[in-house]
C-alpha cells in the first residue's frame, strides 16, 4: 500500500491526528521521544498509554510502539483520548437533517470540538459516535457556555458554501438572554463598539476607536430585577453579546468572564450562562430554499 492512500479509521467517534517527523538538532532516538519533546504539554505517561494502546500509527497503517526508531520527514497519525474526562449530564437533540447539514438543538457545557480537557464530551464527537459520519464538521460555533441552535456540514464537498454564507452575513440570528433591568437603558437600540482581544487571553475588551461589532438589543420582559432581552448580531465578534450587554451595565446572568472572571470548578453545572441562541435563519445556498430553525429551549427570569 502506498503512505499516501492509508487513511486512519474513526475510532469512537474520534479522528487521527497526522504529525509531521521534522529533522531535530536534538539526538531523537524513537518517535515516542519525540511526540514527547514536541508535545511537552502532554504528560509523557500520557503518550506511553497512547503507543500501549495501539492510537499511534505510521503513514502505512502499521502500529508503532514506544521503541519504533524515529525518522525525520516522515509522518505518524494518533488518537486523542483522555483517561478522565469529566461527563457532562446534557443531551443535544437534532431538529432537523439533510443531505447536507444537520441543525442541532446545543445545551449548555457542552463544547463544540475536542479540545484540552473535552474529546468524548463534545457535541462533534458525540454527533461522529452516534451517526459514524467521520466528515461533520461544525459550520459555525456556540461557546461552551451557551446554548441553541448550531449548523453541522455533512459533506466535505458543500461546507465551504455554508461556512461562507456565515462569513458574509447572510445568516439572520436571533439570541435571547436573561440579564438585570436597567430603568435607565432604553430599548430596542443598536450597540456599537470595538472589539479587540483582552487579558486574560480567553476574553475580550472595548477599546476607544471606530466600532467593529453591532448587535440590534430589545427588551422582551422584565420584572423588578431580571430581563429577558432579544440580541440579533449584526457582527460575529468573539463573546460580542456578552460584553455588549456587559459594557452597558447589564451582564448576562451567570457569566464566568463579564464583567469579570469567575473560575468555576470543571463539573460546576450549577449556574449556566443565561444566552440561548434562539433562532436562525438563511437562504440554503444549495437549494435556494428559505430556512429558519429555532431552540426548544427556553429561558426564564428568577
């Protein structure tokens, strides 16, 4: 069999990872030696468990073990798992599918990709196990934290067309959020403010200059406390709604980062985020027919 035509099978819901062997001016004896300098981040005992449990190959499909002689420029595939992951207790629901793309109904905590600490408890790899379709692939993203209505391609072939539709704003989204009633705010109006990253890396500022995010805000409900409010972006900045309604005084009940960060214990499912993505709707570039979903979630005010 030619390197080239061998292709890693999906193992519980998981692709392989391909990793290039560069030529090192350290003496590298093994390619486990090497996943292990290269990845020092990851415990070598993690690595050592990876080659013990036949997840790491080599370009023709044979299984290396932890003494497998390292040679530069070629290349090794592995699995990802994690010995413990914590179990996060929300299930998706699917509301609709085609040929093409499936939209899905997202809860809280439950992040969209594998990523540090989540492979198994990621609504992708959940979606792989449960229908054995290793080409889904997320056409747009939800935060962890928030929950809804969220595109999942099916086909290699038309995800550039879905991914490009978001890119060019040709999606109407429609977010609903639970936040405290401010008298003095007058509703609906339009929040405009630049964006840039913030520290810690993970979150976002508002910074003086020409705005870079918009987001459409109405007032739905409110009690003497909370409101429910409608968030349409017209934007898709990184945590827009979240420091939208923060920098107005109004953050969104239970946000670990707005205004400020709250670390939280990884199996804390006490508090979720109160942001739900809603609605969406598009013209299916493929079909050209109109689409609109929307959550059968719902939130309420305390």
């Amino acid at each position: 069999m030619h390197p080239a035509e061998f292709t890693p099978p999906m193992l519980r819901g998981v692709s392989a990872s391909k990793i290039f062997l560069h030529a090192s001016s350290a003496p590298i004896q093994t390619i486990y030696a090497y996943l292990c300098m290269q990845f020092s981040h990851i415990d070598t005992i993690e690595w050592k468990q990876r080659f013990e449990d036949g997840l790491v190959y080599d370009a023709i499909g044979c299984k290396l073990t932890i003494h497998s002689p390292f040679q530069a420029n070629s290349h090794v595939f592995y699995y990802r798992f994690l010995a413990h992951e914590i179990h996060v207790p929300f299930e998706h629901k699917i509301l609709f599918e085609n040929d093409h793309f499936m939209v899905i109904d997202k809860p809280h905590f439950l992040t969209m990709s594998p990523t540090g600490q989540y492979v198994q408890e990621t609504l992708l790899v959940r979606l792989k196990n449960l229908t054995g379709n290793e080409n889904l692939s997320p056409i747009h993203r939800l935060d962890r934290e928030t929950a809804g209505v969220v595109l999942i391609s099916k086909r290699p072939e038309t995800r550039g067309i879905y991914q490009q539709m978001f890119a060019s704003r040709q999606v109407q989204k429609t977010y609903h959020a639970i936040a405290s009633f401010a008298e003095k705010l007058i509703f609906p109006q339009i929040t405009r403010l630049k964006m840039d990253k913030g520290q810690p890396f993970y979150t976002m500022q508002v910074l003086d200059g020409e705005p870079n995010s918009e987001t459409e805000i109405q007032l739905l409900e409110h009690n003497d406390i909370w409101a429910k409010y409608q968030l349409k972006p017209h934007t898709g900045k990184q945590h827009q709604l979240r420091v939208h309604l923060s920098h107005l005084g109004i953050p969104i009940q239970n946000d670990p980062f707005y205004p400020t960060v709250q670390h939280k214990a990884d199996d804390d499912f006490s508090a979720p985020l109160q942001l739900l993505a809603k609605h969406i709707a598009f013209k299916d570039p493929v079909t050209l027919l109109p689409m609109q979903f929307s959550s059968t979630q719902e939130l309420t005010m305390s």
